[in-house]
C-alpha cells in the first residue's frame, strides 16, 4: 500500500512550518519554566515585588505584550481576591492561564453548496511547505474517494508550476496551469470554470502568496 512518504518529492526538505515552530515553542517554554521556578524558590506570598518580577519574565519571554499583560491582569486579580496566595501555585496558574488563553472553540468547516466544489487556496510565507501540503492534502482526498484538481496559481516562483504538476501525476489529480509569469487570477478562473463544468469535489489552489504586503503575488 502507497504511504505518504513514497510520494515526496526527491531531494532533503528544510524543516517544515510547524517543527520549527515547535522547536521555537520548545525553548521559550523551557526557558519561561526555569525563570518562573526562581521567581518562587524560598517565596511563600505572592507579594507586589513577586509581581513586578513576573510581569518582567513574561515580557521578556517572547510570549507577546497582549499575552503578557493578560496574565499579569488575571493574576492580580486572581491574588486581589485571595483566590491565588502560595507562590509555589504560582506556575501551574501561570500553565493554566495560557492555555485557558490560547484554547479556542472549534468552527464549522464550511461545506460548500450543491454542485460545487470545496475551494482550498493555500497561502504563506516563502519555505514553509505549502506545495508539499498540498500534494499530501490531493493524495489523502483521492484515496478517500474525491475527485481533485490543482491549480498552479504560484506563476512567481521559478519551478513552481512543475512542482504542482508532478505532485499531479503522483496522486491522479487533474492540474490546470499556464507558463511562469501568468497572470494567476486568470489560472484561477480557468480553474474553477473547469472544475464546475467537470464537477470536480475538491480544488485546491497553490499561491505565490507570502506576507498580506505581498499584494502583487496574489
């Protein structure tokens, strides 16, 4: 049976997106873990110096102003009201607070309407694996039974347009493209003209996009 890993393209890959994010995430943790240990090592009371010295660690944690000055508000008065006195809780309600921050609830995925086609169009910066999600994300829907189409809409970035067709030849989807240099609103239409016509379930659409000030490459 085909996996994944038989499908990538040849040559080593750079670390993708989310392993360098991880690994950045790693040590922003471990280093913010270390430093609220010292703030509370020998403390029994949460005072106004344990504080000012917490607030200090987080924004110097790179965890964000916004961030910061939303856990420094809930602890004041989480302490205000005496629901939070031992120093030594102070780090698991620090943990509890960031992920009761970062949680979010989860959305619908929108289903798009009879006869048409669910529309993927796949943005980001420069390296982060885009075209590589995209040849796994076609693969995965067509063994699940979707018919698939690619459009080559990165018409900016050298080799782009043949990455797009050789991840359509290894998984089946059908890839509608032009030359390097095309204009990629008009690859789009003719994309999803073609995909209305065919009746095709899933399109995903490659960019060249990369920062919302890249205004030309979209």
């Amino acid at each position: 049976m085909e996996t994944l890993s038989e499908i990538q393209l040849p040559g080593p890959e750079k670390k993708g997106l989310f392993q360098r994010l991880r690994e950045g995430l790693a040590k922003t943790r471990s280093a913010l873990a270390g430093r609220l240990d010292n703030l509370v090592l020998g403390k029994k009371e949460i005072t106004e110096e344990v504080l000012d010295e917490l607030e200090e660690i987080l924004f110097t944690s790179d965890i964000g102003v916004a961030t910061t000055q939303h856990l420094i508000e809930t602890v004041r008065k989480r302490v205000a009201r005496k629901e939070l006195k031992d120093a030594d809780l102070l780090k698991s309600a620090i943990r509890q607070e960031i992920m009761d921050y970062l949680r979010v609830p989860s959305l619908p995925v929108p289903q798009p309407g009879p006869g048409e086609p669910m529309v993927i169009m796949v943005v980001g910066i420069n390296g982060v694996g885009k075209t590589t999600t995209i040849g796994k994300a076609a693969h995965r829907m067509i063994k699940e039974g979707k018919s698939v189409m690619l459009i080559a809409g990165d018409t900016f970035r050298a080799a782009a347009v043949e990455q797009i067709s050789v991840w359509g030849e290894r998984t089946g989807a059908e890839v509608v493209k032009q030359g390097t240099g095309a204009d990629p609103s008009a690859v789009v239409f003719d994309g999803l003209s073609a995909a209305l016509s065919r009746k095709t379930e899933v399109v995903i659409i490659d960019t060249a996009g990369r920062l919302h000030t890249k205004v030309n490459l979209m």
